[in-house]
C-alpha cells in the first residue's frame, strides 16, 4: 500500500514525539497497522514492541528441513519429534509456528470436462439407507448414471450392491435411453475394479463381458481426480436433495416406478448447464440419435448358483427355501433368480419356479410338488404292503393274479390278507389261501371264511383285534407268551392266607 508523504511524517511524529503505539495511530489515520510498522521500521526508527525470542527459533531449521522433505507431514508428529530432541513448548503454540512456516500446497487446476453428444456416461452406486422386509433387513442402493452431454439422469433402486443388480441397472437404462454411450466412467468401485497398481488395472470380467456385448469400452476415473466423475456425483447429490427427501413408497417396484417419472419429468425439465435456454430433455433429444444401437438380445443378468438339494424336496436361496420335485432329493441343481422369480434347473429343464421373496426364513411351495410327494408315500407303503403279504404268505402273490382276472379292487384286497395276518398269523393266512385256491374260491371273503372254520374247528374263541402301528418293527416283533405258572403260584398263596384268616376266626 502506497501512502502519501504527508501521511508517512504524520505517523513518524505521532510515534516519535506523541509515542503512541503503531495500533493507536493505524485507528486513528485509518491505514493499516502493518503500513504504520514498515514506516517506523523504514526510517531506523527501533520498534515499538521489542520480540522476545521464541521457543521454537532454536529446533526452526530442523522443522524447516522436515517439511522440505516431507511436506505433507503432520505437525502433530513433528512436535512429537522436536520434543524428543529437547522442545518443551506447548503443543498449540508448536502447530501454529508450524503453520506460518509449512509451504504452501500447490492448488491443482482442472480441466473443464468437455464431451461430446453419445460419447459417454458416468456410472456409481448411491447408499439410501436400510428397510426391513419381513424378518430380514436389507441395504438399499441407488444405481445412477448420467450422461455427460445431456447430463440426463437414470435411477434405478435395488436391495444390495450386487454384481447383478449393477448390471441390471446398466440394462434398464440402456433401454430407457434406446441406446447407449460409447463410454462408461466408473469409480474405482468393486463391480467394475477388482484391483489396481497404478496404471495396472484388474477388471471385473463379468462387466468386462458385458462391455463386449454392448461393445462400449470400460474407462476407470484417474485416482483423485474429481472433475473425471463430477457429474455423476452431483447427479447423486441431485437425487438426495431433489427426490428422495419426504418420498413414501409402499416398496421397491413402487419407488423405482416413482424415479422412473421423476427422471423423465422433473429431472429432464431443469435447465441444461452448457446453454440456460435449452433443458435436459432437449439436449437429450439432440444426444439420442448419437448414441449405439442395442443389440438384439439384452444381456443375460440372472444370479445363478449351484446348489444341493438335501434330504427334504427343497432348495435354499439367500435364506429362503423353495420346493422342488421330490426326485431331486439330495441332488445338485442349478438356481437362477431375476428380481421377480426364482427358477429351479435340471439338465437344462426348469423343474420348479418360484416367486422370489427378499424376506428370510420363508417357504415358498408349488402344490404340485408336495402332492407328488404325498402320492410316492402313499405308493411306498403300498409296496411294503405288497412285500409283507409275499414274505409271510407266498400264495397270497397267485391270489392276487386271480383277483385282477377277476376286476377286485386290489388295494382293498391287500389291507384285508394284511388283517387276517395280524388276525391269524402268516402259517394259518397261508393254508387259507392254498385251500381257496384248490377249491377256486379266489375271493377275499372266502379266505376270511376258511380261516373262521379252522378257529372254529381248533376250538379257539375268537381273537381280540389290537390296533398296531404301521411300522414293521412292531408288526414283526417276536413276542414270548409269559409263564403262565407264576400267577398260579400266587393264586395258590391268597388262597392259604384265606385259610389262615378262617381258622383264626
């Protein structure tokens, strides 16, 4: 600051005849107290305020030489380093020396980003939170991408970041669009990178073949270079201010109906930021016909898992549990799942499909399914009937052929020989069915009546039914008739007991 010489000799004698201090007279000739200082100190005058020497002027070129360098070193440490050379300072007025004599950062200027109509787009995840669904809670995801001409914004929710979910969302937009860029942009995030070494970059190789099949090439933003995915950032900053404050949803399908209409209405009717007068709808109707063609085919975005079913006819998928035919019981099939179904594969053939349920803990069952497994139990026991009656009486396997001769109901049949088994017992059912044979009486009823007349003749009273369950081990079991002695010697002991009581008396 320049000062005029009338100004200058007015300071020198308020100072030196006056000797009012370098703040009083800056107040009160309204220039800057520094400017007062340089003119005092300008003309050998000795200052006002003698400088006592500082703590830290004795350890300044070892800072000095630290920060040269390294000079993004905290002063934190550097106060830890100059207290173990002898500092004994405070900490507070340590880092506030060490903020007058740090170099200043060099401040990095960027390019303004410039694209040209269907070049490319910017692509990155957004966090909104968790819901809960049922039993589980679930993370919900914003998948955004904007292109860098137009700046129009497609959203899409999803429950969890998956691989799948980013790719989907890839898909929905390139068909809201009816094309796509030639370029995507994306953060260093873990759909799209997997690992980089500098310029050494690992990519996903799903998304790497998904870029093959829209043929758009893959570009990572340069580490630490904001204006490379600025757009999609301030997309996103755009969604949370714009459309997600005070939003109700009854779920996702729901919400993401919601950031349909809001991307291709309030969203698309915002001023373009190159030129004021146009919006961004009108600039994306420039930029549409610039973009590629999709292919014929969208590409395939099923989550697909192998799986083994176990021991009961169901599969699990993300902690719910879906039927299947019992055939595949304790087999490997494949699951592949969309947002709304879950698909069961055998061999190429879907054997079960399911609506999928983001809950946990569910059960989803085809009916079918569970009564073919019924049918098979049924028919089951109905073979082991079968295998019973041949073991314990052969001649009941010629019966039976007489009996289909003759159109009886054979499972009928069965259940009354295995009655008159548990009846009579397999020796007695055995004579009964030769000799029904040998007199061509091939009849349930007959049978029934041979046994009648053998009890009758052996002059046994007839047998008290007993319910036993249907479980071979119990049927078969071999019982051994107790004693019957022992209850006659206690017979015979109450009996002499009385006879003692009636002489007594």
């Amino acid at each position: 600051m320049v000062i005029r010489s009338e100004v200058e000799a007015e300071i020198l004698r308020l100072h030196h005849v006056e000797k009012w201090p370098p703040g009083t007279i800056a107040a009160q000739l309204g220039v800057h107290h520094d400017v007062v200082r340089r003119v005092i100190d300008h003309e050998g005058a000795p200052p006002a305020r003698p400088q006592r020497p500082a703590r830290i002027d004795t350890y300044l070129p070892f800072v000095l030489e630290s920060l040269r360098r390294y000079p993004g070193l905290p002063a934190s440490r550097l106060y830890q380093m100059c207290r173990e050379r002898g500092y004994r300072g405070s900490g507070d007025h340590f880092r506030h020396m060490v903020a007058r004599h740090r170099p200043p950062r060099r401040t990095e200027a960027y390019l303004r980003m410039t694209a040209l109509p269907g070049e490319c787009a910017q692509v990155d995840w957004g966090h909104f939170g968790r819901i809960k669904i049922g039993r589980a809670e679930r993370p919900l995801l914003a998948f955004v991408i904007v292109l860098a001409y137009s700046r129009r914004i497609f959203l899409r929710f999803y429950l969890g970041q998956r691989l799948e979910n980013f790719l989907r969302g890839h898909v929905a937009a390139f068909e809201a669009w009816c094309g796509l860029p030639r370029v995507l942009i994306y953060d260093n995030l873990k759909s799209a990178v997997l690992d980089r070494r500098g310029d050494a970059i690992l990519f996903n190789p799903r998304l790497v073949a998904f870029a093959k099949h829209y043929h758009f090439e893959i570009r990572p933003a340069a580490v630490a270079r904001g204006n490379e995915k600025g757009r999609v950032e301030r997309a996103i900053r755009y969604v949370r201010t714009s459309f997600w404050p005070a939003r109700r949803w009854r779920d996702v399908e729901d919400l993401n109906a919601q950031a349909e209409a809001w991307c291709s209405g309030e969203a698309s009717e915002r001023p373009w930021a190159d030129d004021k007068s146009k919006t961004v709808a009108a600039a994306f109707a420039d930029e549409q016909p610039r973009l590629l063609a999709l292919p014929e085919n969208a590409y395939v975005t099923e989550e697909t898992v192998a799986t083994k079913v176990g021991k009961t006819p169901y599969v699990r998928f993300e902690g719910n549990d879906y039927s299947v035919p019992h055939l595949w019981v304790r087999q490997t099939v494949e699951v592949r799942a969309t947002l709304a179904r879950v698909r069961v594969i055998v061999a190429g053939d879907v054997v079960a499909d399911h609506r999928r349920s983001f809950d946990r803990g569910t059960v989803a069952e085809d009916p079918a399914h569970i009564e073919a497994l019924k049918k098979s139990k049924g028919e089951a026991r109905k073979h082991r009937a079968l295998d019973r009656l041949a073991q314990s009486a052969p001649s009941s396997q010629a019966l039976f052929v007489k009996l289909a001769e003759n159109g009886e109901n054979l499972g009928r049949a069965t259940q009354h020989f295995l009655a008159l088994l548990d009846e009579f017992g397999s020796m007695a059912l055995e004579q009964a069915l030769r000799e029904a044979l040998a007199k061509n009486m091939p009849h349930r009823h007959a049978v029934r009546q041979i046994l009648e007349q053998q009890r009758r003749a052996a002059g046994r009273p007839p047998a008290t039914r007993v319910d036993l369950p249907d479980d071979e081990r119990v049927r078969n079991a071999a019982v051994t008739p107790h004693d019957m002695k022992s209850y006659d010697a206690l017979l015979d002991a109450g009996n002499g007991e009385e006879d003692r009581d009636a002489a007594e008396s």
